[in-house]
C-alpha cells in the first residue's frame, strides 16, 4: 500500500552549467545546458511535512526535434512543461492520496493543456514525469530501507530520515551542498548544431 500523500509546494530554479567535455546526440553538440532544481513539499494524512529534492537536464532536441526550434525555444517548451506539471500536481494533490491516483489525475491534466502551451507529448510527458519521479523515488528508497510513514529526504547523497539524526547534521550537510552551489559557474546558454 503507498504512504498518501499531498502535494503542498513546489519550486524549482535553474542553473546553466558546462560539459566537462562536447556531448553530441542526433544534430546537436553539448557544451553548455540548463540544470532544472525541482523541490517538492508533501504531507502524509497524519500531517507530517517533508521537502525533497531532484535534478534534471534540459537537454536541446531531446523532446522536440523540430529543426526550426532552437536550444533556447527547447528550454521555454520544457520549463512552461515543468510549469504546467506544477499547477497539475498541486491540484491533484490538495489532500493525501495513494501515489498512483495522484500521478493519473496529474499526468492527464499534463496531457489535456499541453496543445494550449504549444507542447508536444514528449515535452508535457517530461514536466509530469519529473515530479512524480521526485516523489515516487523518494516513497520507494523509504520503503526499501525499512522506513514506514517517517518522512525522509536525500541530501547531498546521504539519506536523511527524520528524526534519526542531531539537527546539526542535517545543517551541516545543507550548508555544505549550497556552498558547493554558489561556487558553481552559471555560464550562459550555447549551442552548436551540425
């Protein structure tokens, strides 16, 4: 049986981060990409809150592979993608709910606005797909551990269960992961198409 949960918040930002080397698919080289951050906040029944945290890239003509589309108008589809998804899962989310319920009402709802924002399948599919992979990763590593209805968070690749550690640790280890943010370089946006 899946945890309910509610979706109470979510936020997201992107940093542009560079290759460590050119990365070619199909008609496109990589060297430069945007790194969507999501983070989610959702509530057992019991009230319980918990934040978690996923990453992904926003890879050009990875979804779309109209040639007359640029990398910056590949970025735009997947973030009002990401957008869309957001408003979804709130919706679907307002009160506790098995997992896959949730995912159904707001992958459909993904599907259903995506020919209004100009999205193809693909695109809509990813917004939907990066959300419910946030949550759902977080209920299986949970339960795979033993971890029944506790609220949990990865951070900086470390399992955070709730409760189980000093509160200085979880602080110690927050600030660790933001300072190795804000050393990052945020190069702008570049694209090579052959």
């Amino acid at each position: 049986m899946s945890l309910p949960l509610a979706v109470k918040a979510a936020a997201c930002h992107v940093r542009n981060l560079r290759t460590r080397l050119p990365f070619r698919y199909g008609v496109v080289t990589l060297t430069r990409f945007p790194l969507l951050h999501l983070a989610l906040d959702v509530e057992a029944a019991d009230g319980r809150r918990v934040r978690g945290f996923a990453a992904d890239n926003l890879p050009p003509k990875w979804f779309d592979k109209d040639p007359a589309r640029t990398f910056r108008d590949n970025v735009e589809d997947e973030l009002r993608a990401i957008a869309s998804a957001e408003a979804a899962y709130l919706d679907a989310g307002r009160a506790p709910r098995p997992m896959f319920d949730l995912w159904q009402d707001a992958y459909g709802e993904c599907a259903r606005r995506a020919p209004g924002l100009g999205l193809n399948g693909l695109t809509a599919a990813f917004g939907s797909s990066q959300t419910r992979r946030l949550i759902r990763e977080e209920h299986r590593l949970a339960r795979g551990r033993g971890v029944r209805r506790v609220p949990t968070l990865v951070i900086g690749n470390r399992w955070m269960v709730s409760g189980l550690r000093e509160t200085g640790e979880y602080r110690d280890l927050l600030l660790a992961c933001v300072g190795k943010l804000e050393r990052a370089r945020t190069p702008a946006l570049e694209r090579l198409v052959h």
